[in-house]
C-alpha cells in the first residue's frame, strides 16, 4: 500500500490515464498517488463534496486486493478523531475501490516546506503535536481493538485542520488472531520494526516507526541510510541506529523506542512522545554523539524480575556455558555413518482376503496438529462410513491448553464434520500467582524460569515444559477422560452400536489406541509422551487384552525464522526424552504427585512409533492438507483391510527395534475421465497460469524506499540460517582459514615466526605476505601456505550457493508469489549480496590501515598483531569472494526461470472467448479452487510447482492432470476444494519420507472402503511404510548437526528432576564434521574491525 489520500504525493505514476471502471456519481479530477498496492484520484461526490478515491490494483482476487479487503474489514467499524474516516469500500465489476475523507496534505508535504524556508525539518514543538496525535490513534487501534497500522509513515499521516490522521490501513493485522503474519502484499523497509521483517508484529511495531518518522521529520536524516531494501532489513535486524542528528535530551528515548526487543520500548506510543516532551527543547544538533543503551521495560512479576519475558528468546538467549566457549554455532554434532543411509525396499507382505472386522478404536488427539488430525478424520468417517456421530467403539478425545483451537474442532460437530463438544478437554494455563500454592511441588521437575514466565497469552508458545505444567496441573481431569473414554470403547454395547450406526463389525478383539500430536510444538511436544504412559496405565488396570497403542507424531516448521529454530529444537528434545525412557534401566519414572505409575524398562510409550514430517516452512493451508494425508492413513489403519497389510508389514519388521521409529507418506490414485475443457475451464487454467507466470490485470507503478516496497517473504531467515552477513560471513572465513593453518593462528606464527630476527615489522611483514601471495603493496592475499584460498572456501561456496539457489527458486513452490516471487528473490539477494561486499571493502581497508599503522609504530610487541591482521584481511578477501561466486550463481538463474515460463506457457489450454459467457469474478473463482485443489492433490506431493514443471519436461502429464483436477472442481461446482490429498491426481508412491536415516521400505496399496459413495472412481490410498529409522540421525538431521541446538534442547526438557542424555552424542562419542573445514573453534578476530 501506498498513500491513501494525499494529494500532493510525489511517487505518482506518468500514466494519468483514468481508470476504466468508475464508481456511478463520482467524477475523478486528478491522479493524486500511487503505490504497490494502488492508486489514488480525488474526486467530486454526490453533493459536491471532495474525496479520495482509491482503485486497487488486480481484481477482488487478486493477492493484493484480497488483503487489502481483509485490512479493512478489521477497520472499517473504528472511529477515532485522528483515524482517517473511511466512506465507501465497493467492488465494482470485479475492482475493488476505497473512498475516504480528502485530507490538505502528509507530513511529508509539511517536511519540505520547512526545508524550502531553511529550516532541517519540522520545528520540535509542532511535530510533536502531529505525534501525540498520530500515537493517541495507534494506542487506541492496539488497546481498544488489538490492531497493529503496520506501515506508519509521513505519507500515510494526513493533515486535517491542523492535527494529523493516520490513513492507509492495508497492512493492518490482529494482534490477538495472529499466528504468523504474513507481509508478502507490502511493507515500507525504511519504517519497519525488526519483528515487522520476521512476521510477527507486535502492539509496539508502530511506535517503533514513530521514532523513526521523527528523526527524520525533526532532522531530515534517516535513521538507517540503507540504499535498498535488502541493505535496509540487515540495519534494522542487526545495526543501531545511527542518531547522532538528534540533540542528547531526544537520542534516550528514540533509542528506547527502537529497541530490537519490542519488550524493551515503551509502554505505549503515547508514552514515547510523552518522553519526548519531558525533555527540554534543544537543538536537533548539539551535543557529540552517545550510545545509549536501551532500559529494560518494568514488568510485573511473581517472585522472579524477568516474568512475562517472551518464551523463545528465553530458549535461544545467549549462554556461553551451555556452547563452549570460543565455540561456534557452526560446530558440528553427529553420529556414526550408517552402513545403508538411504532406506532399502522391501516386499510387500501377503493380504489377507478374509471378511474384514474392525476393533475399537481410541483417537487421542494432543494440541493444534493432533486437532487438525482428529478434524479431518471425522470428516472422512462421515464421507466413507456414514457416521454423522461419533462412533461409540471409535471415540476421539482432544487435548489443548487453547480454547480456540478446541472450540474450531468442534465447528460442524452436530453433522459429523467436527468434534463432539465432549470430545475436548480444555487444560488452560493460569497466571504464575495461581501456582503459588503448589509452587514447590512444581519445582521439583519444572524450571523456575518456566514457572515464573507463563505467557500473558496463556498459551505455550512452543514451550514444552509448559505443556507438561498444563497437563500435570489438570491430571485428574485428563486422566478421568482418558480412562473414561477407553473403558467405554471396549464395551460390548457400544461395539454393538457403531456397527448398527455404519454396518462395520467391530468383532476384532482387543483395542487400537492412536496418539496423534506434533514434536515441534509445546501442547504435544510436552504432553504426549506422559498421556501415553497414562493410556497404558489405564489399559493395564481395566484388563484389556490385546491392546495396540500407536503413536503418530508429526513435525513441521513455520516461516518465520525463531518459530522454526524452536520447532526443531523441540523435536529433538522429544527424541531424545522418548529414546531415554525406553532404553534407560530406570525406564519410565512415572510422577507420584499426579497419580502416573511408573513404568520399568523395556515398555515403550508405544507399541509402533510413526514420526511423520509435514513440510519445512509450511503455511495453513498445506499444513491442513498434511493433516488431512494423517487421517487418511489413520482411517485406512482402523477401518480397512489396509490394516492388515501395516500389521503384517509391522510384524515383519519387528526386528526393527533399538533407537529406531517408523514413517510414512501417502498418496492418492483413482480413475481419470474426459479432459476434454469446456471455455469456461479453459479460460480458469489459463488464469491460474498466468498467476504462476506472474501476469496481472493491473501492474504497480515503480516504487521507492520510502514507499510501500515489496520486502522478500522469508529474507530474514534465510539470512539467519546462512549467515550471510558481512561480519558473520568474515568471521567464518576467518575460522576456516585459521583450521587450514593447524587451528590456532598463534601457535602457527610461534612456530613459524618466532624466531624471527627481522631489523623491523617492513621487513618481518614481507615475510608474513610471502605466505598470503603478496608479492606488491597493492596485492590482496590470494593463497595461505602454498593454499589458494579459492580452493580453501569451495566447500562453504557450495552449501550456500546451494542454499541460495533453494531459496530463490523454492520461491515457485509458494503459493503466493511463484515466477514473479522467485524473480523478486534473485534481484534481492543480488542487491544483498553487493552490500555485503561493499561493507566488506570499508572494513579491508580498516584493516589494511590498521597494518599499515602498526609497520609504521614498528612496536617490538606487535609482531602477532601483523601477521593477525593480515590474516583478518585474508579472512574479507576470502569472504568477497564468496559473495562474488554466489553472484555469479544467481545471473544464471533468471534463464532458469524464462525455460519454467516456457514450460508453463505449453500447459496453456486454447480459449473460445466468443463461447465464453462467465463474468471475469467466476473465472477467477474458478481459477483460485482449482490452483488450490492441485496444490493440495498434486504439487505437494511432487515437490511443488517446481518439482512438477521439471517432471514435464521428462514425461508430459501436467496438462491432463490439470485438466482433470478442473472436470473435479467443476463437478463439485466450483465452489472451494478441500487442501487435502481427497482425490488422487498421481499414478504412484511417495518417496520415503524420511531420507538418509536409513530403515527399510514398502509400497501398500489399500482401497479405501467407502459405502456411501455412488460414483463409478475407484478410490486407492497409496502408503510408502518405512520402518528402521535411525533415530540418532533423525534427530541430528532436524537440527542440521548443530551442537548448540543440542544445547538449546537441554532447555525445554519437561522435567529437570531426571538427568537427561543425548541420543546423538550417545551414539558416537566422536562426531564428524558437516564440513571438513567449518566449525573449528577459533581466537577471535578483532572485533573493533569486524
């Protein structure tokens, strides 16, 4: 989004061509502004009165419009004095168009008329008024309505009669309903908080660009002088912001308010500019520049300072005992090489043809995924067996410490598509003061950070041992459920009900248990291991024979960068707490204070162990559809014959013990008709390619910094996770050019240079570039000790240029920005890349300064020091270079990209637009459910968009596949697609899912039975079984290696009263290397240079 209203807005389009489609009684004067998102006209109402019209850009479908509409949905209702008051919002012929009050200009506007008159900006006093109302507008969104404006800026604060509106509320997002906030539509990068670029706003990310907007309205410098986004979203995540145009009594505050941490900034935007106007009026320039650390914020808290803190940066807070020290995060952790990493195939085991009976069956569902499970198999059971109520032999039972997610699974549950209201069992956190009581008994196995820093959300926020407090705070609730729900599906009477309700016998004897729950998440990481132990317990004491107790868990990250690094975290800590209580000889301890027995070793917490990956940085949607493929394995698991066939697979490999798990992907396959395409299904694919080539209705204006530009979705963790920074990039440089010299950089010169006689440090510094390959003054180092330094860093340019391409091009596989998103990639990494080097350069010549200072001084101490800083500016050159090489990479990729266009462009179907009579608003109805019925039916489980287009060019399928998922989505009316694998476009078995961990593997095909269904398809569920998997690698795997992960695990362990070990480190006391020459842990290199 850009400007909403002003009408002497600069960043105007040359194309003042009226829009097409017009809003009736309206008359348009002038183009008044333009943004990513739109453009604006003022305009002549009914009655002559002046306002501002704003068309955006695409149709009601289209990515843009669709947020902006959702922005303002959460709006429109507010009123407050200094809200810009918005009138109309329509949809005109498919274009959504906006009227607002005509304001007399922005801030911006104010901005260069002081300058004009000489002044370096807005007088203090004045702007300080425009703030105090600008924040008492944002305190009132955040407090009142739990809003976030999200793209404050001096264009979208309007002047009217004197005071300031706030406009423009295309990015504004719920605070209380956000689970990842998704900024892929725009953002403005000069104004952006830190946690604004990682997805995840909070109610003090506008205040954040307040303090920006005012230095720069008060001063006329920024307070980041990033040349483009990518240069702009490094400074806001890392840098401090340079505040030396502000006079000393504003910098304290300012620098409060832009605290990386939004929990160190002010109260609220309204106290910010009251601490701006505490302070005596001075000069914007006077005084010399300080460094003004950031007060922490007063919080309240129990009995320990830190309460209320948020939970992930309690997790990943800096510790150096728990790394090593010097050590750094890119040492390594893994256990021995397997003999056959990669999963071997086996025969599938005989089916058994006999009539088939299905035993009762439990469904234990434990936090968010395990109720998307429960959800989707509830469907399915109503779909194939009939049941439009819970089935008594087949009951669910849901746990979470969150009441919206209990109360969604329950939406439908009256006609069988949802949970039974007794289905649920709510376990709520409470406020740390209501533990008071029970606090020491508490603290005999959970963490006093923990107790003492619940969330204000009272949710577990991934935490595990919170998970675990919430269940053991309401055991007897939740184990009075449990027993009372399994005790009730073993009776006869209720076997003889459910086979009543569906005419499916339910005469197997004995009893199937299924624990369905994330690893990666708090509720299901932390509870799910002790609800198995109690199930047990339970089937134990009611006597039940033959019991079967299945666990399925799954994982799976999110895009934002933290969330992911804690879901692998907590992953890895279930497994290795699962892998301890089944191998220790202490076995499982139980927990006498809530009633849980213990069990001895050698009773695992189940009796077959699934772990299931769902996809790495996955939205809802595909997350949906992942849980949908669980049910449909659960479904076929409990109430087919395919059941037999995982038995005797099971049984087969039963063998498969030791630190070992099972895993499975499934896949669809049913009978294909005509894909002859009618106009109207011709014209819906042809649209649907033209979002994956990135063709729009409407294309946006160009568009600066200061404007809403669009900010790479996923940027900051991808730099996170490679590193890719000009002082982290050196600094690794740094640790593999010292690992090549034996390790210790001041041993090699000792040994080397110590003995040296050399009359001066010149001659002593000759000697020393002798070894680097400098041969003149002006020379760079190019070799160490007869090593060429390319050669050194060919292991590091591989991975990230691998990883680079990945990211880059993985950009097609999303949903919401495919081509075009990877396109904007490449061009940001580029631009990324040449900051890099450009910071690099400034610090080589630092450095090159610095030596040169040092051979002048000819100090007899400082020997080390040249030979150090020689090797620092080895390190920078080694670094440039890397940055040069993956530039190189990237040039290659836009031809990449133009041979997928042409690929996508053969799949495009011929449209008879003289037969074509649906509106534009049906095709693109048309379009959005068959992209999404294919994404969920096909793309997911061929490696995406992108895994797909590269099969096309081996085996042409894509066009009859998509063919055929429009004769479904018409045949279902076009109306919406499930995101889930319900009907199957691929003629073949998912890979084994879990690679380089090794295991066996099978194919099994099973029908899924489904009585109520009177279409000819025949329907077939596809399952890749693995059994063998080496635990110990699965969990270094998740963590790529990386010892201080390990470390952070040792964190959220539920219980501290047992003394853990590590699966991985158990396995091999000597761990080898990610790569040979990365991770040594080195001196430091001098930080005052980098």
């Amino acid at each position: 989004m850009n400007l909403m209203n002003d009408p002497r807005e600069s960043v105007v389009n040359d194309n003042h061509q009226k829009p097409d489609v017009l809003l009736p009684g309206y008359e348009l004067i002038e183009k008044i502004g333009a943004g990513g998102y739109g453009e604006v006209w003022s305009a002549m109402a009914p009655g002559g009165l002046h306002k501002a019209v704003k068309y955006v850009f695409g149709n009601e479908f289209d990515k843009r419009a669709i947020s902006e509409m959702n922005a303002l949905q959460k709006v429109k209702s507010v009123r407050h004095p200094f809200l810009l008051s918005l009138e109309r919002i329509e949809v005109v012929d498919g274009r959504l168009i906006v009227v607002s009050e005509l304001a007399d200009g922005s801030l911006r506007d104010r901005f260069r008329e002081c300058f004009a008159e000489g002044l370096p900006g807005i007088p203090r006093d004045e702007l300080l008024g425009y703030l105090a109302d600008a924040a008492d507008a944002l305190d009132y969104l955040a407090d009142r309505h739990e809003l976030a404006h999200l793209d404050i800026k001096p264009e979208n604060l309007l002047l009217v009669a004197g005071h300031v509106k706030v406009a423009d509320f295309g990015l504004v997002k719920s605070l209380s309903l956000q689970t990842q906030a998704s900024l892929v539509g725009g953002m403005t990068p000069a104004y952006a908080a830190p946690e604004v670029f990682r997805g995840v706003p909070t109610r003090h990310s506008d205040q954040y660009s307040l303090a920006i907007l005012y230095q720069e309205m008060l001063t006329g410098a920024p307070t980041f002088a990033g040349a483009n986004a990518a240069e702009l979203t490094l400074q806001h995540m890392k840098d401090d912001p340079d505040l030396h145009s502000l006079g000393g009594a504003d910098r304290f505050a300012v620098a409060r308010a832009l605290s990386k941490d939004p929990a160190n900034r002010f109260d609220s935007a309204r106290a910010f500019v009251a601490a701006l106007r505490s302070q005596p009026t001075s000069s914007a320039f006077d005084g010399a520049a300080c460094n003004v650390a950031s007060p922490p914020e007063s919080r309240e808290a129990f009995t320990a300072p830190a309460a209320n803190r948020f939970s992930v940066t309690e997790v990943f807070e800096d510790n150096p005992a728990e790394t090593g020290p010097g050590g750094s995060e890119l040492a390594t952790v893994r256990p021995a090489p397997l003999v056959t990493p990669k999963p071997s195939e086996v025969s599938a085991p005989d089916a058994d043809a006999s009539p088939f009976a299905a035993a009762p069956a439990v469904f234990i569902g434990v936090g968010g995924t395990g109720a998307r499970v429960l959800r989707a198999l509830r469907a399915q059971m109503r779909e194939r067996l009939g049941a439009t109520a819970p089935l008594p032999a087949a009951p669910m039972l849901l746990f979470d410490t969150d009441s919206r997610t209990l109360a969604a699974a329950s939406i439908g549950g009256d006609r069988g598509i949802g949970l039974d209201a007794g289905e649920t069992v709510s376990l709520p956190l409470r406020r740390p003061q209501a533990y008071r009581d029970k606090s020491e008994l508490l603290l005999r196995w959970l963490g006093r950070r923990w107790l003492y820093n619940v969330p204000r959300s009272l949710q577990t926020e991934g935490i595990r041992p919170l998970g675990r407090l919430a269940l053991v705070d309401h055991a007897r609730q939740a184990f009075q459920r449990l027993r009372s729900v399994v005790s009730g599906a073993i009776e006869p009477d209720s076997r003889d009900a459910s086979t009543e309700a569906i005419g499916l016998s339910f005469d197997q004897p004995g009893l199937r248990v299924y624990v369905v729950g994330s690893t990666a998440g708090g509720t299901g990481s932390g509870m799910s291991i002790d609800i198995a132990y109690a199930v047990r317990s339970i089937v134990k004491r009611l006597g039940v024979e033959d019991a079967t107790v299945i666990g399925v868990m799954t994982h799976s990250t999110f895009r934002e960068n933290s969330r992911s690094e804690l879901a692998r975290v907590n992953s890895y800590a279930w497994l290795s707490e699962f892998e301890q209580f089944r191998q220790s000889d202490q076995g499982y301890p139980g927990d006498s204070s809530v009633g849980l027995p213990e069990h001895e070793r050698g009773v695992e917490a189940f009796d077959h162990t699934y772990f299931v990956p769902l996809g790495e940085q996955i939205d809802t949607p595909a997350l949906e559809s992942a849980a949908e493929a669980v049910a449909e394995y659960l479904f076929a698991d409990a109430f087919t014959t395919g059941q037999r066939l995982l038995d005797a697979f099971r049984a087969q490999r039963a063998d498969a013990k030791g630190s070992t798990l099972r895993s499975f992907a499934v896949r669809h396959r049913d009978s294909q008709g005509d894909t002859t395409l009618s106009p109207l299904e011709s014209a819906a694919v042809s649209r649907m390619l033209d979002r994956w080539v990135g063709v729009t209705t409407d294309e946006p204006p160009a568009t600066d910094l200061n404007s809403t530009d669009q900010v790479v979705h996923g940027a900051v963790a991808f730099l996170g996770r490679t590193q890719l920074d000009a002082s982290t990039l050196a600094s690794n440089c740094r640790s593999i050019l010292e690992a090549s010299l034996g390790g210790d950089a001041s041993a090699y010169f000792e040994a080397r240079f110590g003995a040296d006689r050399s009359r001066n440090l010149a001659a002593l510094g000759g000697k020393i570039d002798e070894g680097f390959g400098i041969v003149s003054a002006d020379d760079e180092p190019t070799k160490l000790e007869q090593k060429v330094i390319d050669t050194i860093i060919e292991p590091m340019v591989n991975k990230l240029a691998e990883e680079s391409i990945a990211w880059t091009i993985g950009r097609v596989n999303d949903t919401q920005e495919r081509l075009e998103g990877a396109d904007r990639a490449i061009r940001w990494l580029e631009d990324h890349l040449n900051a890099v080097e450009a910071d690099l350069q400034k610090v080589m010549a630092n450095v090159v300064a610095d030596r040169a200072r040092v051979v002048k001084n000819n100090a007899k101490g400082d020997k080390f020091k040249l030979f150090r800083l020689r090797l620092d500016h080895a390190a920078l050159v080694a670094a440039r270079r890397i940055s040069q090489r993956l530039r190189e990479q990237l040039r290659e990729l836009p031809a990449e990209l133009t041979t997928l266009r042409d690929v996508i462009e053969s799949l495009r179907p011929a449209v008879n637009l003289e037969a074509l009579d649906a509106p534009p608003s049906e095709i693109e109805r048309f379009s959005i459910a068959l992209e999404q019925r294919l994404q969920a039916d096909y793309l997911t489980s061929h490696g995406g968009l992108l895994g797909a287009l590269a099969e096309e060019t081996r085996s042409p399928s894509l066009a009859g596949t998509i063919a055929h998922g429009a004769k479904r989505v018409a045949r279902d009316g076009a109306n919406a697609s499930r995101a889930a694998a319900d009907a199957a476009l691929t003629a073949g078995f998912a890979e084994p899912p879990l690679q380089d961990c090794g295991g066996d593997y099978c194919h099994l095909t099973i029908q899924q039975t489904s009585p109520t269904d009177t279409t000819e398809e025949s329907e077939l569920l596809l399952v890749t079984e693995m059994a063998g998997v080496s635990l110990p690698h699965l969990a270094a795997s998740l963590i790529g290696g990386r010892r201080d992960y390990a470390a952070y695990a040792e964190r959220v362990r539920t219980r501290r009263d047992i003394e853990w070990r590590d699966p991985v480190l158990s396995a091999d006391k000597t761990p080898s290397p990610l790569v040979s020459t990365v991770g040594v842990c080195a001196g430091p290199m001098v930080t005052a240079v980098l």
